[in-house]
C-alpha cells in the first residue's frame, strides 16, 4: 500500500515527513546509538581534553535525533527513544568522562576524578541538555536516583541524576568570580558552554517545578556584559581566562549562541543573528561567503583544515531564525566542499567530524523556532497521552511520520532492509478496546489489557498506517 494516511490532527504544530535523504542522514546518528554501550565504532577517536573528544559527539547526535523525533515522530518511541537514551548512557562511560581527573589535577592543583561536582560545565551544561530534551519527549528515567552513577573504579563511584547535576550547576554558578559563568577548561570560560548550562536549568524546573533557574537569565546576561564576553556589536567572544587572555568572536561562535540562546535570551540570540546575517556572511552566486578567522578554518572536531563546522553552525541558526534560502545555501555550500559516503543506508560527509556530521543533521531537522519550542517544552498535551508506535525493527521499518491526535495514531513508513512483512507494536491504546487499522494486514485490533497490540504490515515503499478507535 502507497498513498498518504487521513492526517490525524497534530495539536496545532506542523509535523512533516522525513524524505528518503532525510532518512540516510538520520540512520548515521541512528547507527551510532543503536550500537552496544560499551562501542564507540565510527565516533571520531583523538583525545578526550579538546574538541574532538567523544563527548561533544555524543551531545550533538543526541540532539539531532531529538528534533528529528520533535518535528517529525513524536508518536514514536522504540528505537529512536533508544537510540537517545544510549546517547545518554555513553556519556556515563569512563572513557568520555574520565579526562576531568587529569586536568583537575593539571588546572588546579587538585585530585577529583568527579567530572560534575566542580567547574567542567563543558560536561554538565553539555550533557543537562540531553537530559532535558529526551526527559521533554520520552520519559523521566534519568531523574530516578542513581541514574546517572559514574563509576571510576570498584573502590569509587559519584552518584548522580538529573536533579543533582543541576544542583551540581548551581553551586559552580554561585561559586564562580564571574557567575553565573563558570568554567569550561580550567580557568578558561566560555559562553557557549553556559548557554547550555541555563538551559539546562530552565528546563528542569519547567519538568520538576524548581526554582534553580531563579534570576539566572539576568545574572547571566549582566555577566556576558559586565565581563566584556559580550561585545557591543552583539558578538561574543569565544572564551576568555586569566592574564587577559581571550579568544576573540567567529562567525560559528555566533551561530551557536543565537541557536542556543534564543530559547533563554530571544532577543540577543536575535541581535546576534541579525548582525550575522548583515555581516558576516553573504550569497554569492551559487556559494556562500563567510568571513572566517584564521583558527576558524579548522574543524574542531577532528582538527582538520575546512570551514564545515562553522557553516552547519550557521545553518541551523538559520534554520530557526526562519532564513531558509541561507540555510539552503549553506547546505549547497556543504555539497560543494565535501563527499559523502554512503554506508548500509547511511550518509555523511567523509570530510567533516562526527560531531559536524550530527550538527548538520540537527541544522538540516530544525525548522523556524523549533530548538527554542522544544527547549520550551511547547508538546501538545495529545502528544503524551494519545497511541504510539512503540516497537518497530531497525533498519526493516524506516519511520518518516508518526503523530496522535489523543486517539488515533498516523504513522508513515518505509523500508530500510529491503522491505516484506514486519510486526510493529502499538502501546497507549485504550485497554480492550478495538481499532480500525488502515493499511495493516488486519483490518481490524484490539488493545490488551495493558493498552498494547500489534500491527502486521507489508512493506514495499512509502506506507500510511492509520489506527482509530472503532468507536465514535
């Protein structure tokens, strides 16, 4: 069966179809989650201090596969629920967070291999983010106590969640001599990493009803002034430490902070894109210009020479600042500057880091406000309640759309594995209730007693698979 389901409302957001490229981009992230914990097979492998360290890989995979799941399946969990939650749990691997012992020790004179409890917001702030979106769109599991236990050896373990990494937050905050903003390097600080770390705050007390983000988004923005890491020209430094020393703005830095910043502080993420776009890059015939500085030819990820980091950055502020024709052209500028390799349905350009990779899925599924309604927590309450395709085989079932009305369930598939027949399993339904099933081998299904039932369906190209109530 091809064809387009009877659309099901979907509360008053737009919710589009990922294309079959939209796909191959996405079953890159989705391998890399998908695989055992303990592997970290096609993550970029360097060192674990800097930028190319597997942690930022992590965090930006998790976001894209967020806003993939916000924008096109929210009433999907199943893999990709996983593939987010496995995200989250590698960051819980020695190896992403067992560098902090070394520059603790090297930056400040002090043995504590705890990577959460003093300054690291490049790891809290960072990783609070991930938390928060899959807490917004799947579940509450990592606020359950211990969640989030960090374990440095048999003798030694710092037991975490949620809520005690944003305590954790708070406390660097206040301690800080430039707090809210403290460090990310030792002594080094820089506001992109902050921007997460009030994120993170305000999203745990929309999701939990604290009060930790209390005065933090005027504390914050009286520090990006008063400490001069936010210019007059509304364009921020990169970083800046003791001894005057100081990184000065690029035009990547400012596509992260008007991404990131337009959820806590819309009207300076919107000053420092509009000066961005004005500015600092420009459509010339077919390509894009940026003004790049000279560190700025490197991508950060991987350390190699290109610009690709700082255009997927500028891309997704784009994005959601509703500039398409720029973030358009910025995508047509990546084509022009990299290969692609294809790999088992997966894609992604051979030339550019891990984490640029999953930067530009997350700029390619970001449309005009998204990053700033999810952070937000703008779900429709159908969203959470109503049927979800709960159970699909990865890569057999491909999941373009999935969405609830509270009811009925609208979902739109595709082969990833060759196609044939494939059992999805449905969860949220009412319990002993009956469906109609639109699309399935059955035309008809009735809800177990725990509001679960399963759907054959044959597979062979674009599939529209709607379920109902059988009752008005």
């Amino acid at each position: 069966m091809t064809g387009t389901a009877h659309r099901v409302d979907s509360g008053g957001r737009s919710v589009d179809e990922l294309t079959p490229d939209d796909l191959e981009l996405q079953r890159y992230l989705l391998d890399l989650c998908l695989q055992p914990l303990d592997r970290f097979d096609g993550f970029s492998h360097i060192e674990q201090y800097l930028l190319s360290a597997l942690r930022y890989q992590l965090n930006y995979t998790c976001y894209a596969l967020a806003m993939a799941q916000y924008r096109y399946t929210p009433a999907f969990t199943g893999y990709l629920t996983e593939a987010q939650a496995n995200a989250i749990e590698k960051m819980r691997d020695k190896r992403v967070w067992g560098y902090w012992a070394h520059e603790c020790l090297v930056g400040y004179q002090r043995w504590d291999p705890d990577p959460i409890k003093f300054a690291n917001v490049m790891y809290t702030g960072f990783f609070g983010v991930m938390l928060g979106v899959f807490e917004t769109l799947n579940d509450a599991r990592f606020s359950a106590p211990g969640a989030l236990t960090l374990r440095w050896n048999d003798d030694t373990e710092y037991v975490y969640e949620f809520g005690s990494l944003c305590r954790a937050i708070v406390h660097n905050m206040d301690i800080s001599a430039h707090g809210p903003l403290y460090p990310c390097e030792p002594r080094l600080i820089y506001p992109m990493c902050n921007a997460f770390s009030l994120a993170t705050l305000l999203m745990h007390d929309r999701l939990h009803g604290t009060d930790l983000s209390e005065d933090r988004i005027d504390q914050m923005t009286q520090a990006l002034r008063t400490h001069r890491y936010l210019r007059p020209d509304n364009r921020f430094l990169a970083a800046r430490g003791p001894l005057k020393f100081f990184m000065g703005p690029s035009v990547g830095n400012d596509g992260v902070m008007s991404f990131w910043l337009h959820f806590s502080m819309p009207e300076q993420a919107r000053k420092t894109w509009e000066n961005l776009r004005a500015n600092l890059i420009r459509l010339e015939g077919d390509d894009v210009k940026i003004d790049a500085t000279a560190w700025e030819i490197i991508d950060p990820g991987n350390y190699t020479r290109g610009t690709g980091m700082s255009r997927v950055s500028v891309m997704a502020a784009a994005k959601e600042f509703g500039d398409d024709e720029m973030a358009d052209a910025l995508e047509v500028s990546l084509d022009k500057r990299y290969e692609t390799v294809h790999r088992d349905g997966a894609r992604a350009y051979t030339g550019i880091s891990s984490w640029g990779n999953a930067g530009h899925v997350l700029a390619r599924f970001t449309r005009q406000d998204a990053m700033r309604d999810l952070l937000a927590g703008e779900v429709p309450e159908q969203w959470k309640t109503g049927p979800v395709l709960a159970q699909a085989a990865y890569p057999d079932v491909l999941v373009t759309r999935a969405v609830t009305d509270g009811r009925a369930l609208d979902l739109v598939l595709r082969p990833g594995n060759g196609g044939g027949r494939t059992v999805l399993g449905i969860g949220r339904l009412a319990p002993r209730h009956d469906y109609q099933v639109s699309g399935g081998v059955e035309a008809t299904v009735t809800a177990d007693d725990d509001g679960c039932a399963l759907v054959s369906v044959d597979l062979d190209d674009r599939h529209a698979v709607l379920l109902r109530p059988s009752d008005p």
